[in-house]
C-alpha cells in the first residue's frame, strides 16, 4: 500500500527545518482567572522576571527575520492584557510585516475600548475560551462565576471590533458530552475557526480527568463529521489528520469512513442532530487541518525568554536573551528532534502517517518522560505493527 499526498491536510510549504509556520509568546504569566486545566499555573500579578517592552520589539525583530512568509505571532499569557504595554507590541509587531494575534482571558481588563485599541494597533484575530455549554461547566473550569456569559458578551465585542473570532475549548472526560451543544455556541457566535484542545496532563490539568486512546479517535471523527459547518483545528491531537486521511483512503474505496466508531462516536451523532435542529448552519468544504507538530512549524516561548516545542511540553530549547530565535528554532537538539519523526518510539517511529501526524509529543512527555516516545493518545495500529506493507506518506 502507498499512500498519496492529499489535498485533504495541507502541508507546509516552506521547509519546516528552516523556520516556524507559527510563533506563540506567552508575554504574562499574570491572570485573574484560576483556570482547572492551566498549563502555566498563572499567577495574578506580573513576574519581574518578565521579557521588557524593548526586549519584546527584539524578540519580534527575530521573528520577522525569518524568510517570508513569516511566522504568525500570537500573543497570549497568562491574559496579555495584563500587559499595560500591550498595543505597543502588537503595534511594533505589525509595523515590522507579522500578522499579529491575541489570545486573552475573559476579565474585565477586556473591555470595548481595549479591544478597539488593539485593533487600531494592527491585531487580526483574537481567540476566547469556550469549554462548556452550560455556565456550570465553563465557569468552574475558569474558577470564576459568570465567566460563562461574559464570554458570550465579549465574543459579540470582539466581533464588533472588527476581529477573526476564533473559539478554544478543552475537552475532557467530563466535558466531552457538550461539544454538540458547545458546537452550536460556537457557530451562532460566528467564530471563523473552532480550536479544540485534548487535555494533556501538565500544570493544573493533571487534576481533571482525560479520554482514553479509543474516546479520543471517537471525537477526532466527530470532529471530521462537524468540519462541513465550521474550520476546526485540534490541539494536542495530531492525529486528526490522520483521521481525516484514513476518511478519505476510506471514501475513495467506497467504504463507509466512520465504520466500527464507538458508542461515544454514536452519542455525539445523536445529540448534535437535536443541537443543530433549527439552527442555521451550511454545508462546507472542509477545511484542511495543517501539519504542524511541537518544533516542526511550531514554537513557544514564555514570560521570561525560555523557548520550548510547544507550551505543554517543558522542555527548554533556549532562552532569547541568550540566542536568537531562529538559532534556537534551527539548531536546539530537542528541535531538530522533533521533526525526525522516523526516530520516535513505539509505533510513532513506524507509523505510515508519521510525516503528517507524528503523535502529540506533549502527551507523549507527560506520560513517560520522554518526549520523543510513542503517544499513549492515539489508538491506531499502525500496517507495520501487523507486518503489512506500507510507504510512509511523504
């Protein structure tokens, strides 16, 4: 069996060893939220130790110094707009040729005039966090009541503002039940792109519950299914993009792509038909999931200049005060690691979709140590493991 390059995940076309397809800069740890499933364990005042306005413009001067197109920039904390010198950034930022994006916190340091100002600056988009249907659920996942309704009301304003709304929800064991309902909020929100993350067991989150290998391949095809009504990105689940070739392998063959799906996969079926009843939604195309991995297209960077593959996996590849961001990128061993895929452990290094896939390294490290070892998330046996011929796609 070969396997074809498809139109149905896009890969990165510039060489991904050379430079990053996006940049994530945490530039506060601050925060006034106490979210249950924080990576970063916020803190509510700002660290001294924290990356300066100066320091920030030359962080960014060290992104805009890698070929065009240059990496996208998100801005992100902690809540960014803790940061009193935020617009500043993003205005510097945006002068300089990045497309420049914010991911803040529900507080009310996000406010209408706020918003207006960052826009004027020159930000694109801005991403909420949406991780229940019911304020319950989302208001004990923030740790503040009346979360829940404020980020519906700020999501109208970002809109208003003139912003790309894009959406991020966690799922977990106890969550995964609302993404039919969590669906219909995000698309009567008019958010552009729906963000999905998959808990990985670091920070705060070690204390909620997250799904098994089986659950979690049961809503990447809910996920595929849902992609008809809104672009949908998952976080710490590469292998949707698996799953979305194996559709598609599927289809061509006049298969049914979603046989043998779990009784969770049925569930979410049945509920979204009564979600979406009466609610205006139109077919699609799809849009195709990118093949971004921690340190292959992918970086992130904390308060203090610590670079790292992604922000839920700790490991340190350098520090900007120290070495340009593109050295690190380049040249940091951890990094260029993690985009040899064919090195990884387990079925990972032997999985004919390692190239578009490659597991989530986050899920791997928590769970073994290890961030180059088999993805305990995934569920699929790879042709290799059951001594069957395959060519990798490439």
């Amino acid at each position: 069996m070969t396997l074809s390059p498809s139109r149905s995940v896009r890969r990165q076309k510039h060489d991904v060893h050379d430079r990053p397809f996006i940049v994530i800069w945490e530039v506060t740890r601050a925060c006034q939220l106490a979210c249950l499933h924080c990576r970063a364990d916020a803190i509510t005042r700002r660290n001294p130790g924290e990356l300066t306005l100066e320091e920030g413009r030359r962080l960014l001067d060290g992104i805009a110094d890698f070929p065009k197109p240059h990496p996208l920039v998100v801005l992100t904390g902690g809540d960014p707009f803790e940061r009193p010198d935020l617009a500043e950034l993003v205005r510097y930022g945006a002068s300089i040729g990045l497309s420049v994006s914010l991911s803040p916190s529900v507080t009310p340091n996000l406010t209408p005039e706020r918003l207006t100002e960052m826009h004027a600056a020159g930000a694109k988009a801005i991403s909420l966090s949406l991780d229940g249907a019911r304020a319950g659920t989302h208001d004990a996942f923030r740790g503040f009541e009346g979360t829940y309704a404020a980020t519906r009301v700020a999501a109208q304003q970002v809109t208003d503002a003139g912003f790309r709304l894009q959406i991020n929800s966690t799922v977990t064991r106890k969550t995964v039940e609302e993404l039919p309902a969590l669906l219909r909020d995000v698309i009567e929100l008019g958010a552009k792109l729906w963000s999905v993350f998959f808990l990985v067991p670091t920070g705060r989150g070690q204390q909620l519950q997250t799904l098994s290998a089986d659950e979690v391949e049961d809503v990447l095809h809910w996920l595929a299914d849902m992609s008809r009504f809104i672009a949908i990105k998952t976080t710490e689940a590469p292998h949707f993009r698996r799953v979305v070739l194996q559709r598609e392998i599927a289809a061509a063959a006049g298969e049914n792509p979603t046989a043998g799906r779990g009784e969770l996969y049925r569930r979410l079926v049945a509920m979204t038909a009564v979600e979406l009843e009466g609610v205006a939604v139109r077919d699609r195309p799809a849009r195709p999931p990118i093949d971004v991995n921690s340190g292959r297209g992918f970086m992130f960077i904390d308060h203090t200049g610590k670079v790292y593959p992604s922000g839920f996996l700790p490991h340190v590849a350098g520090d900007v005060r120290t070495t340009s961001v593109a050295e690190i990128y380049r040249s940091a061993p951890i990094m260029r690691q993690l985009r040899s895929p064919e090195a990884f452990g387990g079925k990972c290094g032997v999985c004919e979709f390692r190239e578009v896939c490659g597991g989530s390294r986050s899920h791997a490290y928590a769970v073994t140590g290890d961030p180059l070892a088999e993805d305990p998330s995934c569920a699929y046996v790879p042709r290799a493991v059951l001594n069957e011929a395959v060519t990798p796609l490439s």
